[in-house]
C-alpha cells in the first residue's frame, strides 16, 4: 500500500533540503599584510565583514588582544598560521599612518618578504594591492606586471596572484603655499581631461570592490586596474560610481 504525498511534503520537495534553512559557514581564511592607511584599513574592515572567511590573522608589530574572534592579531616569525588567501598592501610616506598603530607596513621593496609570509602560511590566493596615480591608469601598469619583484611573484607556485591597482587618494599632506597651488591646479585639470574611472574612489568602495575583484578572478594572473573596479562599482554598487565634473 502506498500513501499519497501531503501538500507539505510536496513543497519541501520542491523547495530541495537547502532552501530556507541557515547559510553554511564560513571555512575560509585570510591574512593581513600592511593593510594600512585609509585603504588598507577599510580592506581589512571588509575581509572582517566577508561571509567566506572565519578568521583573519592581521599582521602587526606588538602584541594586542581582540574582543571579536574573527580578528585575530599575529607576530610574524613567532608562530605559524594558517590561511587561504593573503592580501598585501604596499604603501609609500604618503600614506598616513598613525605612530601608536599596531598594524605593520610594507613598503615596494618589503614586497616579497610579505609573499613569503603568504607561501609560509599556505596561502593559495595572493592579492597585493598598490595604488597608482590617476595618470598612470591610462597606461600599460594596470595591464601588465609591472617589476621584477611581481614577476617573482607569480613563480611563487600561488593558484591565483590578482594584483590591484586602484587610483592613490589625494596627498592631503601640507605644503608650501607655491607647491600648494600647483598641486590644486593639477587636481583640477585632472578632474576635466581625466576619464571619469581614473579618478579615485572612496576608502571604502575601493575596498568593496576589491573583495568582489578577488572573489570573480579565475585561476592564473589576473590585474585589475581603475577601469575594472570602476565597472565592478558600476554593476554592484552604482550610487557610489564616481561621476565626472560639471562643466560650465
């Protein structure tokens, strides 16, 4: 004898056993390096905020303690971590970072050392971020390697390497009343004969679509310059999309 299903059990085989019911956890994890600066500091508030990573283990030059487990602040060379995906930032003076900051920099030439850090913690997804100039996006940087020191890099044995290139925010450092003015002047002319993608996004929308860079890059090389986060912001966030200047 057979019994006929009930209307309850014939939507739950239609809804399948995964509809409705709580999001998988996160099995992911990330490493911090040099995420520093305006930049930095929001690509780290947003790796604490992705659903994929359960911890992310923050560089730093001094032993702090963390109330939020996911954050999980480390002495390199003291102990060994684990993690799938490592993200580098290089940073120059210009970049402004507090004196009692626990967070560690790297500059240009610390870039490798920072790789090995990656490789020692088996990370199999490196991302180094290295902010260029408005004017350089319209060149060959945002599409190719672009030193010797990102061609080791990729010898590396990474899954994936994604380089990131998004436009350097202002130098909002004071300077003399002369060098101040010409500074403005070449914002402004910048402003107008400048695509609109060149110029820089916010800290944060930076970060956004970074993450969401780096979660669509496929196995191998990929570099992402100005024009594709801007189309990243364009499709997944467009009231943040940077807008052209008016002209009068």
């Amino acid at each position: 004898m057979t019994t006929s299903p009930t209307p309850a059990d014939a939507l739950a085989a239609a809804m399948g056993p995964d509809r409705g019911g709580p999001p998988p956890p996160p099995t992911r994890a990330a490493l911090a390096l040099g995420l520093v600066g305006g930049l930095g500091e929001e690509l780290l508030s947003a790796l604490m905020a992705a659903s994929e990573y359960h911890a992310v283990h923050v560089d730093v030059t001094q032993t702090i303690d963390s109330a939020v487990s996911k954050f999980r602040p480390w002495l390199a060379g003291l102990s060994t971590v684990i993690a799938h995906d490592a993200f580098i930032g290089v940073t120059g003076d210009e970049t402004i970072v507090s004196s009692d900051s626990p967070l560690r920099r790297y500059a240009k030439d610390e870039l490798l050392r920072a790789a090995r850090l990656a490789v020692d913690a088996g990370a199999t997804t490196l991302v180094v971020v290295v902010p260029l100039p408005a004017l350089l996006q319209l060149g060959d940087a945002t599409r190719t390697l672009a030193s010797e020191d990102e061609v080791a890099l990729v010898a590396m044995g990474f899954t994936r390497v994604v380089f990131v290139r998004p436009t350097e925010a202002d130098d909002h450092r004071r300077l003399p009343l002369l060098l101040g003015l010409v500074r403005a002047i070449g914002r402004t002319l910048a402003d107008i004969m400048l695509p609109a993608y060149s110029k820089a996004l916010s800290a944060r929308t930076a970060a956004a679509a970074i993450i969401e860079a780096v979660r669509a890059a496929p196995p191998g090389v990929t570099v992402v310059g100005a024009k594709e986060l801007n189309a990243i912001v364009q499709e997944k966030m467009p009231q943040q999309a940077p807008r052209g200047p008016k002209l009068r």
